[in-house]
C-alpha cells in the first residue's frame, strides 16, 4: 500500500497539465522564414526570385485540369520555409503559343511538344530569374512523389516571366480566364472562405503556421456584388482590393482579391477605383492563396516593429483571391 501510494504521489508530480503539452506539442503545417515575409512585405506582388529550374512535368496539363506545367525549383540565395521546394506554374500554356510564335499550333502539339521542348531549350537545369505572383497554399504540402510535384506550400503562381542568361519569356498576357478551366463546387468556394483558419508563431527563428476547418481548393469563381472604389489600392505589381461576393450565388462574404500588372483583371480594377464599378455584376475567375499581408499584420505592427508571438496567433482575414479575369459561366442554380 505505501509504495502504491509513493508511486501515485510520483506520477502526479511528473504530470503536465494537458493545456501546456497541446503549446509545446501542437505541430505546425508549414513554416515562414522571417527573411522572405520580409521581402515579399517590401517587394510587392509579384516580386523576383531566384530558382534553379530542375524538374518539369512531363507535358502541358489540360484544360480541365488547369492548363499549366509545374517546374520543381530550388531557391538560390534565399530561404522561403519549410517546406523549401519552390514550384513555378506558367498560367495557360495549354492555350497560348509562345509570344513570339506566329504560327498557329493546335492545343496537341502546345501541350506535348512546343512548350516542353522550348523549357527544355530555354530555361531546364538553369538558375533563373522567376517573377509572378508569390502564393503560399497546402494543396500539396504532402504526398508528392513526382519529382515536377514535391511537397511545397510556395509557389510562383501564375508566374509571369522567366528570364534566364537575358533571355524572357514572358507569360503577362496569358493571365486570362478560359472557357472550361476548372473550378472547385460553389459549396466548398464558400466554405473555404467562411471556415478556413489560420494561426501563426515564432518558433526557431521561423514563422510556424497551422490550418484547420473548412473545405478548399484551387480555382474557383466568385460574384463581385460591391466593390467600394475606396477600398482599392495599387500595390507593386498590381492592385489589391476587399470585396463583397458570393461565392454561391446565395450567401455574401468579405474578401481581399489580387489582380497583376499587366493583365485585364487588372486594368479592370484600376478602372473601378477610378470610376466604380457600375450596375453590372462582375464573375471572376481566380485562385485561392494564403494572403502574407495579413500574416505580416499578425506578426507585427504597424510601425514595423516584429511582436514574433511565441503562442498561437489568429491571422483574423488568411484568404485571398488571385484574379485570373473575367468569366461568363455560373457554377449556381441561378434562379
């Protein structure tokens, strides 16, 4: 009886209370270096980095599925988190020649051998200067066995020029919706938006950050209902905006949307802010991403002083919207 209780008495003061094991235990689904939230803070939305260009995908991805091909990158002489692998995503290859190509080529031969052997030619195995958009997404943060498709949360997606030995190729004008690309179900586009958490803290010298709760996916479209010509700012490389939409023709949400220099989308949000947006109600075609502006405000201030929270930190609004362009098909009932 009296080592049975000595045992008890043991157990209970080696015990540690459940709420501190869940802090120090709870694991994180991918990091942020400090360095590059650093930079994409001061670099804008479509900044330059550069990759060594190591592993393609084997041809152009369909239409349906969402016309690009996937470049497995290692990032030279900087540091983006963890996962590090950093893939680069041309928007549209299934659709559009090269800029410099006059001859009309059927969707086969971009697909199977324009695009692929042109990357091969201009820019595989090389270090290279990549510029596009600089998303953060856990579509395929685990299970990447394709060597074209590690494990990654960083992406430059769409990727709107590459540049190798001075030598561009550039993607700015195939930032555009198509007929047929694909999109999630209007469902889960709404409860992506209204359900998806994130939560932020420094750890290591990283940013660690952990999702949960809602359904998400890629591409998706949205009704742009109100868009107040106030609440859209140019921004390096484009323009940002918070906007009132549907994402299933019934319920209404608030949303930043994205749109890049030198696309339409773009040149019809610059046109909002200079005169509105009128009667019309806009469909967008774009690609969810975790919004780093609102992981930089988590982390800190307004000033610029870094708070680097050791605890778990909501990051209040982590969506946004790259816009692709605009759209005529709606994925609702209309009624």
């Amino acid at each position: 009886m009296i080592i049975r209780y000595v045992l008890a008495v043991l157990l209970v003061g080696l015990a540690v209370p459940s709420f501190m094991l869940a802090q120090d235990e709870s694991p994180y689904d991918f990091k942020i270096s400090k360095s590059f939230l650093t930079r994409l803070a001061d670099e804008g939305i479509q900044p330059v980095v550069s990759l060594s260009l190591d592993h393609r995908t084997k041809k152009v991805h369909v239409l349906s599925a969402d016309c690009e091909i996937h470049i497995a990158s290692t990032p030279q002489g900087w540091e983006p988190g963890d996962p590090d692998s950093v893939v680069v995503e041309p928007p549209n290859l299934c659709k559009f020649p090269p800029v410099d190509n006059k001859t009309k080529v059927s969707e086969t031969a971009l697909r199977e051998s324009v695009w692929p052997k042109l990357l091969d030619a201009r820019v595989m195995g090389k270090t290279c200067e990549v510029q596009g958009f600089p998303r953060v997404f856990t579509e395929h943060a685990s299970g990447g066995e394709d060597p074209a498709n590690p494990n990654h949360v960083f992406e430059i997606h769409p990727a709107t020029s590459i540049t190798c030995g001075g030598k561009k190729l550039n993607f700015t004008s195939f930032v555009t919706a198509i007929q047929g690309m694909r999109a999630i179900k209007p469902e889960t586009a709404a409860s992506c938006v209204e359900n998806r958490k994130l939560e932020v803290r420094f750890a290591g010298g990283d940013y660690e950050l952990r999702e949960s709760g809602g359904q998400c996916g890629n591409f998706a479209i949205v009704e742009i209902g109100y868009l107040n010509p106030a609440w859209i700012h140019q921004i390096k490389g484009g323009h940002s905006a918070i906007a009132k939409v549907s994402l299933d023709g019934a319920s209404r949400a608030t949303l930043k949307i994205y749109t890049l220099s030198g696309s339409k989308a773009d040149a019809w949000l610059a046109s909002v802010k200079q005169s509105g947006l009128g009667k019309r109600r806009r469909l967008m075609h774009g690609m969810f991403s975790y919004d780093y502006f609102e992981i930089l405000r988590a982390v800190r201030k307004p000033d610029g002083q870094w708070i680097d929270p050791a605890d778990w930190t909501p990051v209040k609004f982590p969506l946004a919207l790259v816009l692709f362009g605009e759209t005529k098909t709606v994925p609702w009932k209309e009624p």
